[in-house]
C-alpha cells in the first residue's frame, strides 16, 4: 500500500472526532447507547488513520502538508505532520478512545435521560478534537483556534466533575483566559513584525527583523501562555485542583493529555520558528530551566504533603511537565529527544494512574490512600498495573520513564549542566517516597475495603464481581496504559533514533 497518496489523513484524522461530537447528542435522541458508539467508534477509527500517517512519516522521511481548501501558505491554513507531532499525534487518538472506552460504565445509557451521556460523550470528543488539531497544524492563529476548543471541553468535563468540579473549573477558566490572552497576544507581536502567520513563513521572515524588542516581548508573552496551559511552576494555579476534581473517567484525559499539548507546541515554536542563534534564546531557555528545576521540586515535595491519592498524582504532574520543560532548556539533541520522550511516556503513566483512581472510586469509592488497606486482594490487576505505572514515574528500568529521564541527563552531562542532573536525581527519589508510601498502604497496611453495603451498589458491582474486578471496558486501558509504559522502554531506541532523529535535528 502506498501510504504516501493517503493526501487527506490529517484533515480526516481531525474531522472524525469532531463528526462524532456532532452525531452523538443526535443519535442519542433515537437510541441513548448509539451515541456513545458513534464517539467511541470515531476516536478508533482515528486513531488507527494516526498510524497510517505516522507510517508515512517514517516511510519517505520527510513532513506531509495539507492545505485546507487547497490555498497553500501563507495564505491558508496549512496541517505540517513530522516525526515528532506525528507520534504525538498517535498518542491522542489512542488515549482518547480509550478513554472513552473506559468511560463506559461510568455514563450508562440511560433511557430516561438520553442526552446526560450524550453530553459527557461529545465535551471528550471535542477535546480529543481540539488537541488533536493543536497537534497538526502549522498555523499559529490557527493553533490559538483548536487551544481554545481545547479549554472550553476541558471547562466542562472539570465542571462536572467532583462537588468542588464548578468551581475547579472556574479557576481554570480566569487563568486559561490569561494564558490564551498571552498567546494570542505574542502570536499579534509576531504578526505585526513579519505580516505572517503560517509558522513556516514566520521562520522565514524572522531572520529579517531587526525590532529585536518586539521579539523578545513575543517570546516572554509565549512563555507565559504556554507555561500557563501546561501548568510550568509557577504558572501553575489551576492544576491540582482541576486534576482532584473533574469527572472521574474524564480525569485521565486531562492529565494524562491536555496538559502534554501545549508543551509541544512551545516545542515548536522556540525550536521550529525561532533562531537558536539569536542572543536572546539562551537567556530565555535559562528562565524555562529555572522554571522546569523549581517546578520538580515543589511538585515532588508537595505531593509528599497530601494522602488524597487525586491530590498526589495532581502535583506530581507538576514536577513531571517540569521535566518536559527541563529537556527544553537543555535544548541539544538528547534533551529534545528526552522531552519528547517524556511526553508520550508520563502521558500513559499519567493517564494509567488516573485510570487506577477512577477505579478504585468506582468499586469502593476510594479517594484518600488510607482506604487502600488490602484492596489489592479484591482488585489484583488495577493494583499490579499501579506498581507498573508507579515504578515507571519514580523513573527504574526497563520501563519508560527511566528512559526518558536517562536521555535528559544525558543532555544535561553533554552541555556541562550537572545541576539539572542532580534535580532529576533528587525528585526520583522523592516521587520513590510518596509512591512507596501507596505501596506499603495497599500492600501492608490494615484492611479498609469492604462490599457496598446498598442493594442498589450490590446490583451495580455484582455484574464485575463475578468476572473481573472492574468492567473489561475499564480494565482493558488500566493494562494497555502499564504494557505501553513497559513497550516505550523497550523500544525507546526505535522511538528517538528511527522516529524523532531526523526531525529534531533538523531543527537544531
């Protein structure tokens, strides 16, 4: 098969999900499970399209372009899929649609209210939408476009989430206004300079401004705004308590995902649009580094603070999209590559461990780590695929997360920035702490689980107790999220020498 005559899969990669987010609240009005079906079926079909294009990526070696209605850049919008936001890409899809699987049990076709799931359905196929989008397109007002349909689905997942969801979301709500307002205005700066937005075309015409202040200004305004919507300390604010109290099957999505996005767009724009020449980019990779190094270690010593086990995994993300960051500043080859790495790797560990969470709230309405006493007697495989996530986060081998923190410092080794070394070093062994602290509750401590005591809970578990512990809709991504954390180990090399090399250091 030719994957290169494919022309149409970025655009058709995009549209499917948000076709599903359209037709499910319609189907739903004649049958409540159809669409549900009709969403869940669109992100893999997605998904599935995302691997014939990274395919052909990796074929021929070079980028694929789509231009939307056919006006090429500048003038129109224009889709740019390389090695690296190929792979992202992929990565998405397949966490989308199985989170949606995953949602199943939790939003039940309900003949008497058909549009409740329908609703919850379409918000995660529009977000799956908007970050897939923000992933393939080379238009930075169009990037502003899909971040804000990104925000607005993530508005309304966190909103119906937990009893504080409402207000968790309004949080977000003020300070992702400002990072957007940030952005948007950094990209006008940007605009005013070259009189293009086509993120190419800006590369391009960069080289011939000499308004180097307004440059500069651009990028801190980027800095802020991204740093804001992948919550880089101390821009940070609406994290933990989005991530502690969105809607339980959702949660995964959104950490896991949403907040891996705009750091590859900061990717793009500070490595791909930007001079690495320019006197100014060392200056502000030293403020990211500061940033990244800060963020671990409050993250880290934070997480150590909180027994509600949501509250833990919210503020470890911070030290782990710190080290994201870190890779940014770093800024040679084997820190990209770590970055990038991490990216897709903390995705499925992040994702895993709020798959675990929603989990144990859906048997015996865990939330606090003092309620795990012996629980995995009574749910073995959440608990075994917990250990794998965890040990993959505290960074050990084979699994992915030592890899990626390998490949940062041995960025950080080539560029003589033994600090960052000893940063990563340092919240390895604290992230062992606070996850060993899990361990020794659910393994060691005294029993807490019990059976639901309500006939109503009796009838809703009876159904899993006697096949598996949970639904196999929740327990199929629970696995597949630890095995791909033990398969980017394994495979880290193809990953970073045969996906990620050429692209990356095409931009160096």
């Amino acid at each position: 098969m030719n994957f290169i005559s494919m022309t149409h899969l970025p655009v058709l990669i995009v549209i499917i999900p948000l076709c599903g987010a359209v037709l499910c609240p319609l189907l739903s009005h004649f049958s409540p499970a159809a669409g549900k079906k009709a969403v869940i079926g669109a992100l893999f079909v997605s998904f599935c399209l995302s691997i014939l294009q990274l395919a052909a990526v990796v074929q021929s070696g070079e980028a694929l372009h789509y231009y939307l209605g056919g006006w090429k850049p500048p003038y129109g919008i224009e889709f740019v899929i390389d090695g690296v936001n190929g792979i992202i890409i992929v990565l998405v899809s397949f966490i989308g649609a199985m989170t949606a699987l995953f949602s199943s049990p939790f939003e039940e076709a309900d003949k008497t209210a058909p549009f409740k799931s329908a609703g919850y359905y379409s918000i995660l196929s529009f977000l799956v939408t908007g970050l897939l989008g923000l992933s393939s397109t080379g238009d930075a007002f169009n990037l502003y476009v899909f971040m804000e349909i990104v925000a607005l689905s993530g508005y309304g997942l966190i909103a119906i989430g937990e009893e504080k969801g409402p207000i968790a979301a309004f949080r977000y709500l003020l300070t992702g206004t400002i990072g957007a307002s940030m952005y948007l205005l950094g990209v006008g700066l940007l605009y005013s300079a070259t009189g293009t937005l086509n993120m190419a075309d800006l590369a391009l015409r960069l080289k011939d401004v000499d308004n180097m202040p307004l440059i500069v200004f651009a990028m801190a305004c980027l800095v802020v705004g991204f740093g804001i919507k992948m919550a880089l300390f101390p821009l940070h604010g609406w994290q933990p308590a989005a991530h502690s109290y969105a809607h339980p099957a959702a949660d995964p999505m959104i950490a896991g995902v949403m907040i891996k996005i705009p750091a590859y767009a900061m990717f793009r724009f500070f490595f791909c649009i930007f001079d690495s020449g320019l006197p100014m980019m060392k200056t502000i990779f030293n403020i990211i580094g500061i940033m990244a190094v800060l963020g671990i270690l409050y993250g880290s010593l934070k997480a150590l603070r909180y027994d509600k086990y949501n509250k833990i995994l919210a503020y470890s993300s911070i030290g782990q999209v710190g080290y994201i960051a870190l890779g940014f500043a770093i800024g040679n080859f084997y820190g990209i590559a770590g970055a990038v790495l991490h990216i897709l790797s903390h995705a499925f560990m992040k994702t895993g461990l709020f798959y675990t969470s929603a989990a144990f709230k859906y048997r015996y309405k865990i939330h606090y780590t003092d309620q795990l006493g012996q629980v995995y007697r009574k749910m073995p495989v959440t608990c075994g695929a917990l250990v794998v996530l965890a040990l993959s986060m505290i960074g050990l081998p084979p699994f992915a997360g030592f890899f990626s923190k390998w490949y940062l410092a041995l960025g950080a080794i080539e560029n003589g920035q033994y600090l960052y070394v000893a940063v990563l070093i340092i919240s390895s062994l604290l992230s062992a702490v606070y996850f060993f602290r899990i361990f020794e509750k659910m393994f060691m401590g005294e029993k807490t689980v019990s059976e639901p005591s309500t006939q109503e809970e009796s009838l809703r578990q009876g159904k899993t107790q006697s096949r598996t512990e949970v639904p196999l809709s929740m327990l199929i991504p629970v696995l597949t999220a630890a095995l791909m954390v033990i398969a980017l180990g394994l495979g880290n090399s193809f990953i970073v020498n045969g996906v990620l090399r050429n692209t990356v250091m095409g931009v160096l």
